[in-house]
C-alpha cells in the first residue's frame, strides 16, 4: 500500500512539473511578469487545495475564499470578500447569517467547470435587495428543495459551487457580513480520507490551477490584442460564463505605457449601486490593495465639477487627483465595473507625457 501512494504522489509532482508549461509557453514575458507567473501558479496551488481538499464535502459544507489578498483569481475585485461553498445539486441548504454593512451582498449559483473547460455558468442568482432582511441585519436564504419563502433560489442539479460576493466602498472601515451554510437535506457524517479519494483530489486540484490559468491567459492575449489602453464593452456574455455576476457590467482592458508616461481616464458615472476601477498585473491579479493606491470608489474618489471623473495611472505616484500606480510595472490587465447601472458609459483613455504636465 506504501508504494501505491509514492506512486499517486509521484505522479502528482510530475504533472505539477507539467504545469509550469503555461508560463514557459508565454514570450516576451518581463522578469517581473515571470517571476509573478510563477507565483500565479503557486498562488492557484493553495486555492485549489483549499476547494478540493479541506472544503470539498458538500454534504457538510463550509466556506472558503477562493480570491483573496494574497492569492487572486480573474480581475478579483479589491473591495470583495469571496465567500465559496462546494454544494451538490441534488441536496438542500440553508445560507443564513448578517449582511453587516455590505453595500452589495449578492449570491450565485454555479456550475464550475474551471477544471475542464473554463467556465463557470450562472444557474441563478440573487441579491440582498431582493431578499427579506429583518430590522438588525439577519437573513435566511434557502438553496433547493421546496420554498415559498421570497429568499429562494432553486437548486439545478449540475450546480457544485455557491458563490457569495460581499463588496464594500470601504472595506476596511465597514463591519462585514457574517454568512454560514449547513445542508438541510443530509446528516453529516465521518468522510475518512483513502487513497482512491486523494488520488482524485490531487487530479481535481491541478486541472483548476491548469484550467483556471490557461483561461485567463487567454483573456490577457485577448485584451493585449484589441483593447490595448482602452475600457470597450467588450462580450459581456463572454465574461460572465466564466463566472462574472449578472448584475455587473464588466469593462476589461490592457494598459501599456513607459515611465515617462501616465494614463488619464475620463468617464461619466452611470445611475448604479456601486462602481469601481482597479489595476492588475499581467495575470489579471488585482495589484497589491493592501500597501498601495491600485483601486478606486465612490468612497475614495475626487469627481470633476460637472460630476464626470478622471483617473491618472502612473508607474510610481504623483501629485495629481485620483493617482493609482501600477507599483512600476509597465503593463498590465485593467478593469472598471459597474453594478446595476442604468447606462454603460465607455471612457475616455489617453496616454499622456509626464513632462507636459509638469510643463503646465
């Protein structure tokens, strides 16, 4: 029995060698870009084994992070808690807790297909605007089975994950939800680990890093190529199939300018719920929101006097209204959400000389 799990664990190294490939197959890549590369893919490692390991039992689900500040997925968004859940679509849950100051708090339900081909389908959502939420902040919402309580939602039977978005104008400052999940429709019980069970939960983990990573390289080609310094509509359907809220209109782009350069940004702000702009790097990780100006909001913003608003992208800062940095790097993935909006406006992006405004 010993040899047959050096034999699995083997194997698993070897194919984890493997995986190293997506970032070798990338060129012209900037020490930088690589070295982040392989961070990337070491940053995925953790939150697979975090899904398919700890949290991988849906019949006693838990919630996990699967982005994070220190390990990010897909245009994560720096004013997000994610909250995941594994979930079997055969069964029954009840998600309950406090939505706390959340200034959206919303609920999916997925089929999540990362692993295989890289999407991750909407099969119903909600938000807390259209749930009952009682005087003090509490809630119940009720996954599968038989309802007639307005906090709903049916459970398909090929939905494996639920995926709860908390987002906040200020995240640091305001109290966040407290969300649970349990099943009601299973008795958990005593799941002892064997070797067939971590031969598939050593396969599953690495086919999401692998899948997950060659999806959003693809996105990255894809923004490089056709919205270089520029936030167009893009194909909406297109984001959300691999996971994106239904609710958010996503405007992804590529900036890619020198050190003697910035960006400016001007845009109209649309009748929404929430909006934000945020810089990532070429993996599509949010930069890092802790330490450094890579994000903005209705909270943080300066608007112009006849209410639009300029953002002012630099390598290092600069004493100018609404300055981001991208930490030096010279490029990177880029997106502006918007939630709820009534319009969609698309931004006006130019790559200005330093000098010219130091001139003026």
């Amino acid at each position: 029995m010993a040899d047959l799990f050096k034999e699995k664990w083997d194997t698993f190294c070897e194919n984890l060698k493997e995986v190293g490939s997506i970032i070798e197959s990338e060129s012209s890549l900037s020490e930088t870009d690589q070295a982040e590369g392989y961070r990337y893919l070491l940053r995925l490692m953790r939150l697979s084994l975090e899904m398919n390991l700890e949290h991988s039992n849906p019949s006693s689900p838990s919630f996990y992070n699967l982005s994070h500040e220190t390990a990010k997925i897909g245009a994560d968004n720096p004013d997000n808690i994610y909250l995941n859940a594994n979930i079997d679509g055969k069964q029954s849950y009840e998600v309950y807790g406090n939505i706390g100051e959340s200034d959206y708090l919303s609920f999916g339900l997925k089929e999540n297909r990362y692993s295989k081909d890289g999407t991750m389908i909407s099969l119903g959502e909600i938000d807390m605007r259209d749930m009952s939420v009682d005087s003090s902040g509490n809630f119940s919402l009720y996954v599968g089975g038989e309802s007639d309580s307005k906090n709903f939602l049916p459970l398909p039977e090929n939905a494996n994950m639920l995926i709860v978005r908390q987002t906040y104008k200020n995240r640091i400052s305001q109290t966040h939800a407290k969300i649970n999940i349990k099943t009601t429709s299973s008795t958990a019980t005593p799941d002892l680990l064997t070797l067939v069970k971590l031969e598939n939960q050593l396969h599953q983990t690495l086919a999401f890093v692998r899948g997950t990573a060659s999806t959003f390289i693809k996105w990255v080609h894809e923004f490089k190529n056709n919205h270089k310094n520029q936030l167009p509509m893009g194909d909406q359907a297109f984001f959300q199939a691999a996971g994106g809220d239904p609710k958010i209109c996503y405007l992804h782009g590529y900036y890619d300018f020198d050190k003697s350069e910035y960006m400016e940004i001007t845009t109209d702000i649309p009748d929404c719920e929430y909006w934000n702009f945020q810089l990532e790097n070429y993996w599509m990780e949010s930069l890092d929101y802790r330490h450094y100006p890579i994000h903005i909001n209705e909270s943080s913003a300066t608007f112009n006097n006849d209410g639009t608003l300029t953002i002012n992208i630099s390598h290092l800062p600069m004493n100018i209204k609404n300055n981001l940095i991208t930490e030096g790097r010279n490029n990177g993935a880029m997106l502006l959400r918007w939630i709820g909006a009534s319009s969609y406006p698309i931004p006006n992006v130019e790559i200005k000389k330093i000098n010219s405004l130091e001139a003026g």
